[in-house]
C-alpha cells in the first residue's frame, strides 16, 4: 500500500523599508540639519529586535538632544567610535545613533527616527 500526501509550510517573513531623508539640500557651517528615517514594516509576520543605525558623516557634529522616534518606548544609544560600541551617552564626538525598537514591528507599522547635525 502506498499513501501520498501533500505538505504545505508557510514561512512568515518580516521585512522593513527604510527611507532617509534631510531637510536642506544645501547647507554651510554651522546650520543644523535633521536627518530622517521614515520605516515601514512589511512581510507577513511581526519584525522583532528591530535595530536602525543612523552614522554621523565626518563633516556634520551631532546636536545633543536632537533625537526624536515616533514609537514609545524607542531606546536610542549613541558611538563614539564609528559604530563599534554604543552607550547612553551624548557626548561627543557621536559617530553613529542606534534605534533599538523593543516591542515587535507588526505588518504595516509605520513611523519614524530623526537627529540633527551642524556642518563643521
């Protein structure tokens, strides 16, 4: 006797777009200019440990102060030596601001991150 019989595994898969953007398209020193991450959570389940990590180019200084998440609960760390580590810490120099995003991103979930920085 033979039996046949079909299977059907469905992976959920979450995915996340990001989109920088910055309010100047010019700038000189010493105005400052906020850097957006717009995000949007796609794929078919809930984005866990989330992390976006926005660099500080060389020639901008981070304003201290200046982060802002559209989620609650969004824990921002900063580096201060290119991204290697990350504190709670705002003193400079910032070379990158983490994201970290605790609860889950579900499907559709939108939002965004920003921080300014002066050019030098």
């Amino acid at each position: 006797a033979t039996e046949t019989a079909t299977d059907v595994l469905r992976v959920a898969i979450p995915s996340l777009t990001l989109l920088k953007s910055v309010d100047k398209a010019t700038a000189t020193p010493g105005p400052a200019l906020t850097y957006t991450i717009a995000y949007t959570s796609g794929g078919t389940t809930d984005a866990y440990g989330v992390i976006v990590t926005d660099p500080v180019p060389s020639q901008r200084l981070y304003v201290s102060g200046s982060t802002t998440a559209s989620a609650g609960g969004t824990i921002v760390e900063w580096s201060h030596d290119g991204g290697v580590t990350f504190n709670a810490s705002e003193t400079a120099p910032v070379t990158h601001v983490r994201f970290r995003f605790p609860a889950p991103l579900a499907p559709g979930a939108t939002g965004s991150v920003a921080d300014r920085a002066s050019v030098r």
